[in-house]
C-alpha cells in the first residue's frame, strides 16, 4: 500500500469522525496536561525554595578570626568549588555625618568582594548603606554625603533585612577597607551547599594569627535551617509524571483501537494486509496524539509561566517528556493492539457487538 494510499485512507477516517479523533485528542491532552503541570509546578516550587534559601543569607557561611583573615585570599575564593562570592569585613571607626549632627554611625571595612555578595556592585567606589540609613537620609548611589572629613561619595544601598541574619550590618555603612591589614571575618555564598566550603573559609587564615588561633565558622542566616535539600527535585514524586502520560495515553491507544476490532477485522477479511492497516492506524492514531500532546505541553508552558514567571530557565524536558512520552505511548499500543487483530476473529466480534 503506498503512502498516498494509507494517507488518503487516514484521512477519510478521521474526517468522517471514525476515529473519534477530537475525543481522543482532548483526553490525552487533559491527562497529560495534568500530568506536565503537576510536575512543573512542583519543580517550580522547590526552585523559589531555593532562590529564597539562598537570598536570605543562609547558604552563605561565615569565618570569624580578629586580625586573622586576609582580605584578598577571601575575595579569591569566588568562583572556587560551590562559592558564587566571597568577601572579608571588619570594624571600622565610627562615622559621623554633618546631615545628623550629634549622632556617631558604626561603620565596616569591606574588601569589594563582600560588595558584591551583598549588593549588586558594580565597582563603583565610595559607601555602601543599610536601606534603613539610606531612607532615613534620603540618599541613593552617586549621592555625596557631607563628613567632618570632607565629601563621601555613596557607591549604593545594599540588600541586608532583618530575616534572622546578622543583624550588625542593619544600620552600618560599609566602607571601602585597606587590603593590607587583616580582617575579622570572611563571608562566602555557595551553592549548591558543599562541604568544601569550611575547608575554603579556613584557608583564608593570615599568617600573622598565629597557627592556634581558634576560628569561628557559621551561618549568616540560620532562620530557614543549615542544610537545604537540594536532593528534593530528583526525588519529588511527580518526576514520573511521563511514566503516567505514557501508560494513560497507551489506553487511550488501546480502547481507540479495540472500539473498531470489528471493522479492522472485516477489513483484513475483504483482503487489506496486516501491513496496510497497521500503517493506517499509525498515522490515524499519530495525529490525535500529537495534536493532544501539542495541547499539554501548552498547559505545562502556561501552568510554569503562572507559577514561575518566566520560561527562560526552565529545563526544555519539563516542557516536553510528558507530552513526548504520552504521544509515543499511544502509537506504540495502539499499533499492538491492531497487530492482534486477527480476520478469524470477525464473526465472534459480530455476535459480541
């Protein structure tokens, strides 16, 4: 039979409502579209999970040494294993501003990593305030500040809230730190969590702390727990939501099939091969399937645009594997079920109908 043929046919049949081709088509989307949507948001979740671990502070470990830390090896610890930024701090001498006369402000000697870690830096020189300072003078990045001292350009606001962090930075103005002299402490983000992280704090040590120093490690933010499961969405329970589109659209390939046993098999009986029909029903089966499995994985795109906001990021197979999976699953048993069709069958499906 050549495919003009087997085309033709398929064609005729689906026009003529043979194949049930909308119900089909609705029933595989609705099911696999269910299926899809169950697993992004899910996978959806997990991830603003972790975008909110992450920006609360709490994966970003701290090393605690007076005079002990060097400033330029913990600021080179970015980029090294699971560290996104790294920088050092220190206490610096208390601040006073002609705009608030009387009033002494604590301040913190940065190196331009803890810049970076905590705003979003873009090397610009001069002090960093706490959004509750900056409201209150009611300055903004490349603002000046009036000091005894003369002038002090403001390099930003940086993102410090009161989640359960350390709470020092709250009110204080991070300023510019001289490299040459140590630091008090080493702040590093690393994601995913490692346990290569504390061994990197460590090696941030100055050799003018002495080999007995003892050195604090923690947590910035300890509020939302010490460890995140990062292991959750390889082991979320909707990550078989393909297997499930696959079975359910395989049903849907039976019954599609098994509803018209009988004209099959009076069709094998007037003289059409196995071949011929079986190439029919592939592409009869094919088009609904495909049209469904189209449909779902709009569902899926919709549901993960409401839920996550942005398609851009997401994984290409969150889109796709149900509705592939569901598609391949009803040809592949739909074209079984018709290689069991048999011609002697005819007059028993006769007086079964």
């Amino acid at each position: 039979m050549r495919l003009s043929s087997v085309l033709s046919e398929a064609g005729r049949d689906i026009r003529s409502g043979t194949t049930r081709f909308a119900t089909f088509a609705v029933l595989l989307a609705a099911t696999t579209g269910i299926a899809g949507a169950a697993d992004v948001g899910t996978v959806a979740s997990l991830t603003r999970d972790a975008s909110a671990y992450v920006a609360s502070g709490a994966a970003t470990r701290t090393a605690a040494l007076e005079g002990g830390i060097d400033g330029a090896a913990c600021d080179a610890l970015a980029g090294h294993g699971d560290v996104l930024a790294a920088g050092a701090l220190r206490p610096g001498p208390g601040l006073a501003l002609t705009a608030l006369p009387g009033a002494t402000l604590s301040t913190f000697e940065v190196t331009p990593g803890l810049a970076a870690l905590i705003a979003d830096s873009d090397g610009r020189a001069g002090a960093w305030l706490s959004p509750t300072l900056a409201d209150r003078l009611g300055a903004a990045a490349g603002d000046e500040l009036g000091t005894p001292q003369g002038p002090l350009p403001v390099a930003g606001v940086f993102v410090h809230p009161e989640d359960g962090r350390d709470s020092r930075l709250s009110s204080a103005v991070l300023l510019p730190g001289d490299a040459s002299r140590p630091f008090d402490e080493c702040w590093a983000r690393a994601w995913p969590q490692g346990g290569s992280t504390d061994d990197l704090l460590r090696s941030t040590t100055s050799s003018s702390a002495g080999p007995t120093a003892p050195l604090s490690l923690g947590q910035l933010n300890a509020s939302l727990g010490s460890i995140f499961d990062t292991d959750a969405v390889g082991e979320r329970l909707t990550r078989w939501a393909p297997a499930v589109a696959a079975v359910t659209a395989a049903v849907l390939g039976i019954v599609s099939v098994r509803r018209r046993r009988l004209e099959f098999s009076g069709a094998r009986q007037a003289g059409q091969s196995r071949t011929a029909q079986l190439a029919v029903v592939v592409v009869e089966t094919a088009a609904w399937a495909v049209c469904g499995a189209v449909v779902a994985s709009g569902l899926t795109a919709l549901t993960l645009l409401l839920d996550a906001g942005s398609l851009v990021d997401s994984p290409a197979h969150l889109l796709t594997a149900a509705p592939l999976a569901a598609a391949a699953g009803a040809v592949l048993a739909a074209a079984l079920t018709t290689a069991t069709i048999r011609r002697r069958d005819l007059v028993r499906w006769f007086k079964d109908r």
